[in-house]
C-alpha cells in the first residue's frame, strides 16, 4: 500500500504500489502505473476525466511522499491517456509540471479508468 491507496493485494491484484532499491546513482523510486483507484480498490470518479486526473495525480504525489520523494526527484515519468481528450485535460491542468514524461494514447487497465501515472525518482 501507498499514499492514500490501500495494497492492491487486499481487492484481487498483484503489483506493489511502489518499490525502491540503492543503485550507484542513490535510492531509486520505482511508483508503478497509478490511478483514480480508492483505498478498497474501486475506481473513482467514472467518467469524470477531471476528477480522475486529479486523483490520480493527488495519489502519485501521496506515494511520492511515503517514500520520501519530492517532484523534484522525478527523473521519469510515463503518463496514460486513454484518449487525446484526457491528454488535453492532463496538458491544461499539469502541462507545465517540469517531470520528465512519455505520454501515450492507450487503454488503462480497467475499462473505467481514463488516465494513470507511472514514475521513477532518484534520491541523490
């Protein structure tokens, strides 16, 4: 578990939300994809692409912090958008985030899931 998300063990599925491991660079964050998901593991905020870009990015930021990270650590960063639509909503509201990003038009892992995060930070 992480942030404001509870283990994804405890609603059927098989990740960690984050990880870290000391390379010769520093601690290394690994924060799988993360999304509009809440603590029991239900999607928030269905069909709402604003709600659940927030969400997603208010979750990203609540790991970041449990593993001692801060924005400013993000050395990479893949950002999900089910549709040009939500990359557009993602671009207006965070487009000026200075993390280094890949942004990719895809399906999410759930049907009703429109946009999800995934990022490595580096702590020196």
């Amino acid at each position: 578990e992480g942030g404001e998300q509870g283990a994804a063990f405890d609603y059927g599925s098989a990740f960690s939300r984050a990880s870290s491991s000391v390379t010769p660079a520093g601690k290394t964050v690994f924060i799988s994809g993360t999304a509009a998901v809440s603590l029991s593991g239900e999607t928030e905020y269905a069909g709402d692409i604003d709600a659940q870009v927030d969400a997603t990015m208010a979750h990203v930021r609540a790991i970041l912090g449990d593993m001692g990270c801060t924005e400013d650590d993000i050395v990479q960063s893949v950002v999900y958008s089910k549709t040009r639509e939500v990359e557009h909503v993602f671009n207006k509201k965070y487009g000026d985030l200075p993390w280094p990003r890949i942004m990719v038009i895809g399906d999410i892992c759930r049907a009703d899931l429109l946009f999800e995060v995934e990022v490595t930070a580096l702590l020196k």
